[in-house]
C-alpha cells in the first residue's frame, strides 16, 4: 500500500524493499509506462544508473524488447 501523504521520488511509488534495493542496484525501467522491470546489481564504487527499455511487455512490447536497454544519465554524472 503506497502512503496517501508520501510524495513520489524520481523512480515513483515504490516499495520500501524495492527503494532499498535502488541503493545497491542499478534500476531497469519501462520508458513508456515507468514501471521498474528489474534490479542489476552493481558493484560498490559504481554509479547507480537507471536504464530506459522503450516498451515493456506491459506496453504491447515484448519480453526481447525488455533486454535492449539505454542508459540513462543524471545531468551531476557528468561533473
């Protein structure tokens, strides 16, 4: 159940167990829907990115849709 008083974050309502994971992995997102696919894990020192799929299969995609993924970087990833 998402908390009528919480406000979204960049990746939207999401769990407390999925936000945990946010800080450990990088995130894998339906550009279209904004539904988060799935979680990579990631390395300590590396960057936590999230990575766009253009449609999920939620989206009239497809699963091999889901596999191509962009990443998508946070304009202080640069500096």
């Amino acid at each position: 159940m998402v908390n009528p008083n919480e406000i979204p974050d960049d990746l939207g309502f999401i769990c407390p167990q999925c936000s945990f994971k946010t800080t450990h992995s990088h995130v894998i997102q339906c550009a279209s829907c904004k539904t988060i696919l799935n979680f990579v894990r990631a390395s300590n020192n590396e960057e936590k990115l999230v990575f766009n799929v253009n449609k999920c299969s939620h989206c009239i995609g497809t699963i091999e849709d889901e596999w191509e993924i962009e990443p998508i970087y946070q304009g202080d990833s640069y500096i």
